[in-house]
C-alpha cells in the first residue's frame, strides 16, 4: 500500500511514497506547464513501481499557501481519487518546519502584486502576514528564514531573505517526520490563498 504526493504550490513536485513513509519516487518539475503534465507523470510515477491507481493508500497535497490556479491543480486531481474512494490529506507548507524540530523561524514566500507572505512562529504563538516590497528591509527582522524553494524568491527579496532552509529539501529528507503525522492527525487543510479569489482575479485599473 502506498501514497501518492502532489504540491503544485509553484513547480510541481510528485512523489510516491511506500506504507512506512519512504520515498519510492521523487521528482519536481520546472518550467513545465503543470496541468499538462500532473495526471500523466502521476501515473508514470505509479507505474514504474507498479502500483495500480485504486492500491492507493491515500493521497497527499500540500494545500497552500498558494495561488488559486496551482492550488486548484493539486485539489481537483485528488478530489478525482475520492471516486476510487482514496483517502485525501492535506496541509501547508509552513508547517514543515515545526514537524522537523525548529521551535522558531519565518517562514516566507512571494506573493506578487509587490507582497510577500510571512509566517512566523515560536514556542509562544504564531501570526501570519503580507508584507509589502517597500517594507521587505525593516519588517522582517533577524531570524531563521525557511523558503519551500528558490522558487519563492525574487530579486526584491533575495538580498533581505538570508541563508534560507528549504521546506522542499526537509520534505525529500525526513519523509517520515512529516507524512506520518499528516496521515496519523488526519490532517485536511482547506486551500489557502494568498488573497480571496474574487481579489486575485480582480482586473487592476
């Protein structure tokens, strides 16, 4: 029995996991279009270690923060395997870093529209935020910077983001750590957006 895991929070990345946790197959894709490429590669992935789509054990998305269109991608095709009656599980990618031990950071992401996402924890409480780009140098402070990828940053940000941990990288190392407390919680987060679509979608003046 194994999972299948699809983020297609910015690159798509997919994955199958075994009933321990353990990578089978890993893989992210960039410059590719997304939606043309997630349900064959998926399929692909499942084949090559021949494991028939209804076998599945469950599937995992990561479910923001994100944009509506990548987000959608990742929810639609999993909400498809409900049809097989395959579980679904989700969660952020903010969480990662916790899961993996780190009791404080920043957490942060481009958002466009001259914003960047901020999430910020420690033993004591949490808060998110959308910073603005005139903002980036005096509102982010001197802590721990955790990134999903280099996809997350631009040419505004890199030089205040410093020495960043990629929750990419903490996914593909301690599959364990993470999936099996997403499984084991049940975790179902719902889609997190940037903005509310009727704002992403708003047509500037």
């Amino acid at each position: 029995m194994s999972y299948l895991f699809i983020d297609s929070t910015y690159d798509l990345i997919l994955g199958v996991l075994d009933d321990g946790f353990n990578w089978l197959s890993f893989e992210r894709h960039t410059g590719a279009k997304a939606s043309a490429i997630i349900q064959a590669r998926s399929h692909d992935l499942l084949s090559q270690q021949n494991i028939k789509l209804h076998e599945l054990k469950g599937v995992i998305i990561v479910n923001g923060p994100g944009f509506y269109t990548g987000l959608r991608l990742a929810e639609g095709f999993a909400d498809v395997l409900k049809f097989f009656c395959i579980p679904q599980y989700s969660f952020y990618s903010y969480e990662i870093p916790a899961w993996c031990g780190h009791k404080e950071g920043c957490w942060f992401t481009k958002a466009y529209r001259g914003e960047y996402f901020l999430y910020r924890w420690n033993s004591e409480e949490s808060r998110q935020e959308l910073l603005a780009a005139k903002d980036l140098e005096h509102g982010l402070g001197d802590v721990k910077f955790f990134i999903h990828s280099e996809s997350s940053l631009d040419e505004k940000s890199t030089p205040f983001v410093t020495n960043p941990i990629m929750t990419m990288e903490l996914l593909k190392a301690r599959p364990h750590d993470i999936f099996k407390r997403v499984v084991d919680s049940k975790s179902q987060r719902e889609s997190f957006y940037f903005r509310a679509p009727e704002d992403e979608f708003k047509v500037n003046p």
